[in-house]
C-alpha cells in the first residue's frame, strides 16, 4: 500500500489494482444461501452459479425484454433502452453491452452501430482482412483495448509487451509518443506487405476508436455478474428480491421502487409481522417476501435483535404477552408506534386502530415489567387464561384507509397495502373523466385526480419557468408538462404528496412506451385544482348507506351528526340522502336543510368515521 501518484508507481515498476466493494456481491451471497436452503428442504439439487452454463434462453429473454430492474450494471433507463434495441443471445453481447454504455461510445455512435451490424441493417466490415478474426465477435467494431493490442500484433509484429505499451500511448493521447508508435505500427505492418498508406489509415482508424476502447477483462468480470444476477432473477425471483430488498434497507426510495417491482413480477410482498417477519426480508414456504423489520423507519435495530432473540423462546399471544416478555424499554415509544403504524402488531390485535389505542398502556406496561426484579408485578400476572386485553378498547373506531394509509407511509416511507386515491374512490369518481388506467390511444383530453409524485422546475430555452411532473392514482402512472402559464397559476399547489386534479391533451409517451415495455401516456397540462375547491363544487349531494347498520347506531350516529358544532354545517350546499333498511325493504330518505353542509375532504373524513368509509358516496 502507498500513498504516492498511480503515476509515480507504474513507473517505478509497481503494479496498480483497484479493489472494488460491490454490493451485488451480498445480494448474490444472500440469495444463494437462502435457494439453496430451500433446495435443501425440498431435496433437490442445490444451485452453483460457478456451474451455470452462459447460454440459457430464458436469461436472454429476460434480458431482452429490458425488464432488468435489479439486474447488475443493466438496470439504468438508458441501458434497458439499448438492451431491447441490441436483443442480447450470447455472452458476449452482454460484455459488449457494458463497454458500450459509456460516455465516449455512446457520444460518438458506435453503440448505434454495434446495434445495426448485429441486426444486419449495416455491413460488417474490416479495416484489413487479416483483423476479422479479432474483431468478428463485435462486428468488426473495434471495442476494447485487448482488440487494439491484437491489431498490433497481427498486423505490424509488435509484441505483448510492445502492445500493450501501444495501448496506454493510444489512451494517454501523447502527441510525441504517439509518433513514434505510428512509425513502428507503418513500419511493422510494411513486413505483411500492408501499404505504407494503409497501414496509416488503419493506424488513424485504432486511434480514434482506442480512445473510447474500454478494458474487455473488466467488462467481462462485470458481465458474468450481469448474467448471474439475471439467472437468479429469471429462475429464483422471490429469492433474489429478497435479497436485493434487503441491502437497502436504510433507503424507502429504493424499497418503494423494488416492492413495485415485486407486484410487476407478481410477488406478493407480505405487510411486516412481529411474530414473524427478521431483520432483512425473507422468503416463506408459500415464496411469499416477508417485509424485513429493518426496513421500518425509526425501529431501533437492538430492539429488532431482543424481538428475535426472544422468540426462538416464546411466542406472542397478544400485545400485552409481549410485553411481558420482551423488554419494551430497548425500543422505547418511537420503535414501538413505526411497528404499529407499520402493520407489525396486525397479527396481535383486533384492529391497526386498537394497536395504536394500546401503544401507552404497553410502554407503561413495559416499564413495570422491565422492572419486575425490583419487586414490581405484573399486572395481567394473576388474570385467567381467558382475560381479554382489549376489552377496554373496543368502542376504537377502525382506521379510515386514508389514515391506515398515511401511518404507512410515515413508517415506512410510503404507501404500501394501497392508493390514497383509490382510498377516496368515492369522493372523487365523479370529479374525473378517466382513471390513468383507462386512457387508450382514441382519447385526446382528460380530467385525472392524481397523487402528485415528483415536480422538477426548470427553465427553458426562453429563460421561462416551466415545470415536469409525474403523478398516480393506484391505476397507473402518468408525466406531465406543465407551461409557464399554468405555472403562474398554480405553482402553490404544486407540492409532493398532494392528491390533485389534472386536466389537459394527453398522448402516448414513447420514451416510456419503450423503456417500460407497454403503452405509456403523457400530458400536457391546461390546469390544476385542488380536491376541495373541485368537491364543493362538483358534487351535489352525499348518500349514506347505512343499510347494514342497526337501527339503534343509526340513531345514535344522527345525533351525533346533529351535534356537531364548528364549521361542520356552515355554508352547506350539499344535501344528504341515508339508504336504510326498513322492514326488509330499502328506503331512502332526504334529510332536512338543516342537515347541508360543505363536502370537504374533513367534513367527510366525519361522515366516514361515524357510518364507515364504505358507505359515503358523493354525487353530482
């Protein structure tokens, strides 16, 4: 080891070696002991990536589709693109495929013509006969620094060593140095009566593509693991996710991205499980992912290694047997609300909403039990069997699926067991001429409500502010470009996680279309609205089913209503319809002006939390 200039060290006569820390490497690690566990258990014969042969079709295909998300080194937009025009079928073209996608051939075309000459829309040809057999691999383009030492060698006699002294001239780009070599490379080639003015075109014809020539033994080191990473992908997807999931467990951007991929991939990711679920993710008998705890923002990763410590001893019948035998106090009130607001004690309670209602009652609980060698007793110690914990919890209202919603997206990042705008389907259905999902290639114009994703600002070239976006509504997802014009008007709704109104020309996104494998559309938006100034006043009325509740609690609920003090009955527009039951027949019935009021997002969060989120749909 030294600290001196590489420089300085090459020419002193030392060797330099870069040693790079990958992570893919721990992801295939990862995978491997796990398949093979699994193998193990079923007895079948375990994996070895070291015996896998380099030609199987279903790895090509998977490669050719440009479905490579977590595929190494071929999983960027660009490199997906150049995969599905290139169509990879041999190992060698996905060592290609790595030398190409760089800045220098990638600026100067040679990917495009790599590409035509695979296909056959361009000829293959070769600077001199004798370089076919050095350059018939890449079809005749020269790509590597191997193939400009070959060149050398077998057009003007240099020698290895001479070569390769040739190579880091053609890459330095020393104008002296490069003379020389010029003369010795026309003089060489003069012994294989190669013309002076030949050997000069084809020594100008290396230089140029010298200077983009990357290192083939490193492009192919990278290669096997692009293929070994396919492999597992195409034959053991559950398996490899995991793994992938599971190095990035500190990223919720990263876990957002590869959770949609698992559901593109048809695996079902299950919600975070206390009683179950380890540090990393994981995969279950039924190869169904288990949502690693790590993932979980602001759990303490000791707490997590106490919860599994303890259960190779005990399980969990409920929240406060928890309690009792695990220390609360190593994960304290922070650890303990990401995991419920996560889903994590799901499998321990009656609700997500009981889960939460409990949270002081078990950090108290948890104190005392922490200190039960001080003299201190539990609490539940001498209650039967039978005791029911939650008894004191059961008039908690269930959680409305826009909270249950947003308490996910606070513990881990974002939205996981569903939309927030198929949340509120029935508020907004009528506030919209298309979900993402319906538009097709006949449709011209659409009113879309969407959760507002992403909005990069910039200038173009008039120096005027205009604005690219990119929203969902759990349908699918959609960008937009925004002018100045609309900018001016609203920019302050444009903010990140806001569910808004989008209306505007639609038309199919080719760029998507090509990187995603299936019809993308864009708009060109005309305007923004935000949900409230568009429910007041789109919607006329609201009708309550409250056909399957009993009589009792829809008198109740009605009280409750006619209560309500605030703002809840101001400036009311909008009137409300109850669908009842009434001896087995259904009945409607219009309540009176005293009962109008303003159908804002808040207001109806009211409605729902009194008669279920089910049973509130607005109408025009």
């Amino acid at each position: 080891m030294t600290q001196f200039d590489k420089d300085d060290v090459e020419t002193i006569g030392l060797v330099k070696f870069d040693f790079l820390g990958l992570r893919t490497l721990t992801v295939i690690d990862r995978a491997v002991k796990t398949i093979n566990q699994y193998l193990s258990e079923k007895n079948e014969k375990t994996l070895d990536l070291n015996s896998l042969t380099l030609d199987d079709p279903k790895v090509f295909d998977l490669l050719a589709s440009g479905r490579t998300t977590a595929v190494f080194q071929l999983e960027s937009t660009g490199m997906r693109e150049l995969i599905r025009r290139l169509k990879p079928t041999k190992f060698e073209e996905i060592v290609a495929l790595l030398a190409l996608y760089r800045p220098g051939p990638l600026e100067s075309g040679m990917h495009d013509e790599f590409v035509d000459r695979k296909h056959g829309k361009s000829k293959v040809t070769f600077p001199h006969e004798l370089l076919a057999p050095v350059l018939s691999e890449t079809y005749g383009v020269i790509l590597y620094q191997e193939q400009v030492m070959q060149a050398a060698q077998v057009l003007a006699g240099y020698s290895l060593g001479q070569a390769d002294i040739l190579r880091r001239a053609m890459g330095k780009k020393k104008v002296e140095e490069m003379e020389q070599q010029r003369q010795i490379f026309v003089d060489g080639c003069s012994q294989n009566d190669i013309k002076k003015a030949t050997a000069e075109k084809i020594f100008d014809l290396i230089e140029k593509f010298a200077g983009y020539g990357f290192n083939k033994s490193h492009s192919a080191a990278y290669a096997m693991l692009s293929y070994q990473t396919a492999y597992l992908k195409t034959y053991f997807p559950e398996h490899f996710m995991a793994a992938v999931l599971s190095t990035e467990l500190g990223n919720t951007d990263k876990i957002s991205t590869l959770i949609n991929e698992c559901k593109e991939m048809e695996i079902m990711v299950l919600t975070p499980d206390i009683k179950t679920s380890n540090k990393h993710f994981n995969v279950n008998e039924d190869l169904h992912i288990k949502y690693g705890l790590g993932a979980i923002k602001g759990v303490a990763d000791s707490f997590i290694d106490h919860v599994i410590e303890v259960r190779k001893n005990h399980s969990f019948k409920d929240l406060f047997d928890l309690t009792k035998k695990v220390n609360i106090r190593l994960g304290g009130k922070k650890s303990i609300e990401a995991l419920t607001k996560a889903g994590a004690f799901d499998e321990l309670a009656p609700s997500r909403s009981i889960a939460l209602a409990c949270m002081e009652d078990m950090l108290r609980e948890g104190q005392k039990n922490g200190s039960q060698m001080a003299g201190t007793s539990d609490l539940f110690a001498s209650m039967e069997e039978t005791f029911d914990p939650y008894e004191k919890y059961v008039n908690v209202k269930d959680l409305s699926k826009e909270d249950l919603l947003n308490h996910e997206r606070d513990a881990l990042g974002y939205y996981f067991s569903g939309h927030p705008v198929i949340a509120i389907e029935g508020m907004v259905k009528n506030l919209r001429s298309h979900t993402i999902g319906e538009v097709t290639d006949g449709i011209s114009r659409a009113k879309i409500v969407g959760l507002l994703n992403s909005y990069r600002q910039i200038r173009d070239r008039s120096n005027k502010q205009i604005a690219f976006i990119s929203f969902d509504d759990g349908t699918g997802t959609m960008e937009g470009t925004v002018s100045t014009d609309v900018l001016e008007k609203h920019h302050l709704l444009l903010k990140a996680n806001s569910i808004l109104i989008f209306a505007g020309s639609v038309e199919i996104d080719d760029y998507k279309s090509k990187e995603l494998n299936r019809r993308m559309y864009k708009m060109k938006v005309g305007t923004v609205t935000s949900l409230e100034s568009q429910m007041s006043q789109g919607n006329k009325s609201i009708m309550i089913d409250a056909r399957k509740l009993p009589n009792d609690s829809i008198q109740s609920n009605m009280t409750s209503l006619k209560n309500l003090n605030g703002d809840f009955w101001k400036h009311g527009n909008c009137k409300i319809h109850l669908k009842i039951l009434h001896e087995d027949s259904e009945a409607i019935i219009e309540l009176g002006d005293e009962f109008k009021l303003m159908p804002s997002s808040e207001n109806i969060k009211i409605l729902k939390n009194l008669f279920g989120d089910e049973a509130i749909k607005l109408n025009k």
